[in-house]
C-alpha cells in the first residue's frame, strides 16, 4: 500500500473552499427543514427563535429578549404581539420595574417551546450515518466550531 500523499498548499485550499461550500449545502438543508418544521407549527422562524430563547421559569424584559436575539426592540415587540395573539405568551408587569412588561411563557406556550426544540434537532439529514461517522462528524464539527465562532453563535 502507498503511502498517503501530503496535500500541496493549492491543494488544500481547494479541499477546504469544497468543504466549506458542503457545509453551507448542508446548513441551508437543515434550515429548509427546520423551516417547514416551525411552519407547521404556525410560526415564522423569528417567532420560534424568539419563543425558544425565553426561559419558560423565569420572565423576560422585551428589552433582553432583543438583547439575547441580537435585534432591535421594535422587532421583538412585534413578535411578541405573534406570540400573545397565539396564546404561547402573556405580557406581565415586571415585579422588579412596574414600568416593564415582561414575557410569560404560558402553558402552551410551553409545549409549543418544546416541540420548536425537536423542529431544532431534527437529524434527518445525519440518518445515513453509523455511529461511528456521526462521532467523528461531531468531533470534527466541534473543532471547527470553537475557532473565530463568537460566543452567542454556539448556544442557538
């Protein structure tokens, strides 16, 4: 058996610009279905992103929550009048500034939460693999993910 050849410099950027390029095919694949998923549950991919960050024990400001989304308040106002009008939330008076409004996760607010998380992890696209590929994927995808990633971006 010949020994594995050592990629030139042209090379191995070829392979990781092919690489990267899967990776965004496959990003792009997973967020179609994750779209369908959160359709189906009658949201817009804001709302869901927007209902699965609020912690369903503990109230939230608009003002965080758009901290936590990285947008504007404007925008989480109108997603929270989604949220209301679907009855997954409430707007309560914030026990700590009665001049706030906080965000209630309600009871099917709650379930809804939940089933937006299965929509999240939906795996379908990894099926193909054994166990032992899907250990090196998520090795390697965990490598690739801690470099020039900022802090926010891996906890969605």
């Amino acid at each position: 058996m010949a020994p594995p050849t050592v990629p030139t410099d042209g090379e191995r950027a070829g392979l990781a610009g092919d690489t990267v390029r899967r990776l965004v095919h496959v990003a792009a694949a997973m967020r179609h279905h994750q779209d369908e998923g959160i359709a189906a549950l009658g949201l817009t991919p804001a709302a869901a992103r927007a209902l699965y960050a609020l912690d369903p024990d503990h109230p939230l400001p608009a003002r965080e929550l758009a901290e936590q989304l990285g947008c504007d308040r404007s925008n989480v106002t109108g997603l929270a009048d989604k949220l209301e009008q679907a009855g997954l939330v409430q707007r309560r008076t914030d026990p700590t500034d009665r001049r706030q409004k906080a965000l209630v996760v309600t009871a099917r607010g709650r379930q809804v939460r939940e089933q937006v998380g299965r929509v999240m992890s939906d795996s379908r696209l990894l099926d193909g693999l054994s166990v032992t590929e899907l250990t090196t994927l998520r090795e390697l995808v965990w490598k690739v993910s801690d470099g020039g990633c900022p802090a926010e971006c891996g906890e969605n």
